[in-house]
C-alpha cells in the first residue's frame, strides 16, 4: 500500500495556494458564514444549563432529543423578560447565531423568548399568582372593610381615560357631597406600574382619606399588565388605607384585584361600591328613625304600665300600714334581744360567781383566817418552807389574817 498518497499535500506558503489558516482567522470565517445565514431565526427547545451570575446576563441551553444548543440573553434583553425561566421549560427563541471566538463555540443571541404553548405574559402572570398567594396577600383576614359612607376618597387613574369619567359620574349621581381627590397616573407602558405603586404609597401619608380606588378602563392583557406588577401589588397590600380595585371589564381579572381590599367588576361598579346612594341611605335612616321611635314608645308604655300597677297597689294606697307592720316587727326583734341579752348575762354572772368561789377556797387569807400564817424572808419576801439556808439571828416576816410581825431567829429545831 502506497501510504504517501493517503497524506495531505501541504499547502504552497510561497504562491499563497490552500493557504493555511490560523485558529482565529477559521473562527471569523464560519462566523461570518453562520451570522449571515442564520440571522433572525425561532427555535423551539428544553431550557437547560440555567445559569444567571450577578451581571444579569443569562446563560442556558436549548436541547431536543437529538442536540443542544448554547444561547446567552444578554441583560437588558432578560430585563424585559416577564415570566421567570426555568430549567425543563419548553420554550420559542428568536435570535441570531454566533461564534463565541474564545471557545470556539457556536450560540445563540436570544433577543425574545416565550414559553411554548402559553403567552409570556399569561405565563408571568400565573407564576407571579402562585407566589404572591403562598405568601399569603390574597388572605381574605388582611383585608379591610369598606367605610359606609366615606368622607374623602382619593382615585388613581388616567386623566384621559373613560374610567374617571365614569366613576365620577356615579359617584355625583349616588352622592355628590362626598369630597374627591384624583392622583394622575400612567395606566399603561414604561412605567406606569411604579407610578401607581408610588401613587398609593403618597396618599397613604394623607390624614383625611377614607378610601382609594385603583384602576382603569378595558384592553389587552398588554394594556393592563401594569396592574399585575408585583410593585403594584405589594404596595396595595401595604397600604392602610381600604383600596377598591377596578381594571377593565368583568371578565379581566389582574394581581391588583386579587390583592385588594375589594374587587370592582369595573370603574362603574367601583362607583357604586364606593358610597351608598343618597336617597336610599336616606330612606334607611328614615326607617331606622321610625324603629327607635316605636321602640321608645312601647318603652314608655311597659314603664307606664309598671308604675300604674305599683300606683294600684295596697302598700302605695295604704302606705303608713307598711310603716307600723315593721314598727311591730322592730319591736318584736328589740325584745328578743332584750331577752336574749338578759339570759346571757344571768348565765354569765352565774359562771362568774362560781369562779369566784373556787377562787376564795384556794385563797391565802381564807388560809390565814383558819390559823395559819406565813413566814417570808424578810430581804427578798420569799416564803420559808424549811428550815435549810437559815442562821441564827436572821430576820423574819410572819403574816397572820390580821396583820404580822418581825421576829429573829434564836433557835433552830430540826424536823422529828
């Protein structure tokens, strides 16, 4: 086998025939070729690889069951994103392909990417759902009650939109003496959400306001999508003041409905949910006034019923009766304790007299007045009970019934 002929031929450096290519020149050249051939393209795969380091860039990889693709979203692309990537999503790019030169490795540039099978913003707005309802903003406990007939309310809307022209009609219509005030807002685009979220956050720093309404007229979900910005969403559940959410028609439903205090139907309904109709608060009034006066009339009546019957009785007809029958009865209870004091001194006295008795019995001088006498030292007044401890000459005290003498000792005689 001829094994020369298997080899390449290397290329002519000097006429410049098959020239040879470095790394970097290969690499702008299928660039170049896969740049102008695959511009602006959809793809359709299995997110991946999600990766989203601090510069705000995101890195993932599209993959179907027979290859994988890399792709980078660059940052001020994935700020636009609405619903939140992740791994396992099926998803539609749309973007261009490129080389990364450093690595050597075909990507693509995603300029817009959806999830396939719902809308982006469809998506956006069911996971924004999930989240805010685990943390619990949509509890029916947080939620403040409406005032009955409020004083002051503050609506932030458009200025050119039919939503305030409606809710102001309604509301002069059912009661016009209610105080108004209107915050001006972006409804729709660039920044509409932070200035109704900041909108909210101004009138809660407002003394006198009683109630808010937040809201616009109908449209897409494009048009409404203000309303479902979680900005919006927290600084309603922040706020202190009861807010009435009214966006669109019936059949739209947004994150801000969901978090308010009360969902309007629409900016008509919100009118009407706002302040009672006048005349009708008037006719309730009128028929609560007309129960207080029959229940205070059938008051008076029991009252002055109870007082004829107390008038007809016979202590008030024969009143100084009821006075002598509790004379008696005090005067019979004055001679029962009169009685019972009377017996409990007899008895009393009685117990003294026999105390006193066994008290005389045992008494020295009824001793002494039988004969006897007593016989104390005469320094410490002790009783002498024998004859031990005495000396001659010591001088005693002898007390006799009637009187006593001091003698001293001049024989000792010792017991028998």
């Amino acid at each position: 086998m001829n094994f020369a002929r298997m080899l390449p031929i290397l290329p002519d450096t000097v006429t410049g025939r098959n020239k040879i290519l470095t790394i970097s020149e290969l690499t702008r050249r299928i660039r170049s070729s896969l740049e102008q051939d695959y511009f602006n393209v959809w793809v359709v795969g299995e997110v991946s690889n999600l990766k989203k380091p601090t510069s705000g860039h995101v890195y993932l990889t599209l993959k179907d069951a027979g290859a994988q693709l890399q792709a980078v979203m660059f940052k001020f692309i994935a700020n636009t994103v609405k619903f939140e990537l992740k791994d396992g999503m099926e998803v539609l790019a749309f973007g261009s392909i490129t080389v990364y030169e450093a690595r050597g490795q075909y990507q693509l540039v995603i300029e817009k990417i959806e999830p396939k099978g719902i809308g982006a913003l469809q998506l956006a707005f069911l996971q924004l759902k999930e989240r805010l309802e685990k943390e619990g903003l949509f509890d029916p406990a947080h939620k403040k009650p409406l005032p009955m007939v409020p004083q002051k309310i503050a609506v932030v809307t458009s200025l050119t939109g039919a939503a305030i022209r409606d809710i102001l009609n309604v509301i002069n219509r059912r009661f016009a003496k209610v105080e108004i005030l209107i915050y001006p807002v972006k409804v729709q685009g660039e920044g509409a959400a932070l200035e109704i979220a900041q909108a909210i956050k101004d009138l809660n720093t407002l003394p006198d306001i009683d109630v808010m309404i937040v809201g616009r007229g109908g449209g897409s979900l494009e048009d409404l999508w203000a309303f479902n910005e979680e900005v919006v969403a927290r600084s309603i559940y922040a706020s202190k003041i009861p807010v009435i959410s009214a966006v669109g028609h019936e059949i739209d439903v947004t994150i801000s409905d969901l978090v308010a205090d009360k969902r309007a139907l629409t900016p008509t309904e919100a009118g009407e949910l706002v302040v009672p109709h006048y005349d009708q608060l008037k006719d309730s009034l009128e028929k609560i006034k007309a129960r207080l006066i029959q229940a205070l009339y059938n008051k008076i009546l029991v009252i002055r019923s109870r007082l004829m019957g107390v008038k007809n009785s016979f202590p008030f007809k024969r009143p100084l009766d009821r006075i002598l029958r509790l004379q008696q009865r005090l005067d019979e209870i004055v001679q029962r304790l009169a009685s019972v004091t009377k017996h409990s001194l007899e008895l009393e006295r009685e117990r003294l007299i026999g105390l006193a008795n066994r008290l005389d019995s045992v008494s020295p001088l009824k001793v002494l007045n039988r004969g006897y006498s007593i016989t104390t030292n005469v320094e410490d007044d002790k009783p002498i009970k024998s004859v031990e401890g005495l000396a001659l000459g010591k001088k005693l005290k002898t007390q006799f019934f009637h009187g006593g003498i001091v003698s001293s000792v001049v024989e000792i005689l010792e017991q028998a």
